[in-house]
C-alpha cells in the first residue's frame, strides 16, 4: 500500500499574499509576478494581489512541473490545464 502524506494550509477570507503564496510553493516572489503577469496564474483579488486556494493549489502544480521536467512556464500550464479539466470532468 502507497502512503501519501498530504499538507493542508488553511487560507483565511482575505487569502495569501505574493510573500505567503512564493514561500508555500518554494518559488521566488518574482516567480509568482511573472507567472501573473504572463497570465499563467490569475489574481483573486486584483487591487492587492491575493491569491485564492485554487490559485496556490495551480501554483504548486506549476512550480512542481516546471522544475520535475525542466518545462518551460507554458508547458508547465499547458500540463495543469490539462490535469484541471480531467479534474472537472471526473467531477461531473
């Protein structure tokens, strides 16, 4: 039997900062601006950067692939495109 060990990080209403969601993801905080600025990974609130719980979940899964596979940042959103939308559709 696979034992998973899964981490869970509780976001308040306000959500996670640049800081807060850079140091969840082991990324830098100018890995976090350039992937919002490319459009890779959306804002929840845009007047003062806060990022949702799906938003970090997108994050790590970006930052995970981009440095497993050495992918660039477009393939790494091509892969969690994909991985979402088979989410969304087992979910029906």
């Amino acid at each position: 039997m696979i034992e998973r060990t899964v981490e869970v990080l509780i976001i308040d209403d306000d959500g996670l900062s640049r800081e807060e969601l850079a140091s969840a993801c082991a990324v830098s905080v100018e890995w976090i601006e350039r992937h919002v600025a490319s459009g890779l990974l959306e804002v929840g609130a845009t007047a003062t950067m806060r990022f949702t719980s799906a938003q970090l979940l997108r994050a790590r899964r970006l930052a995970e692939i981009e440095r497993t596979f050495d992918a660039n940042d477009e393939l790494a959103a091509l892969v969690v495109d994909l991985i979402e939308e088979v989410e969304r559709l087992r979910g029906r």
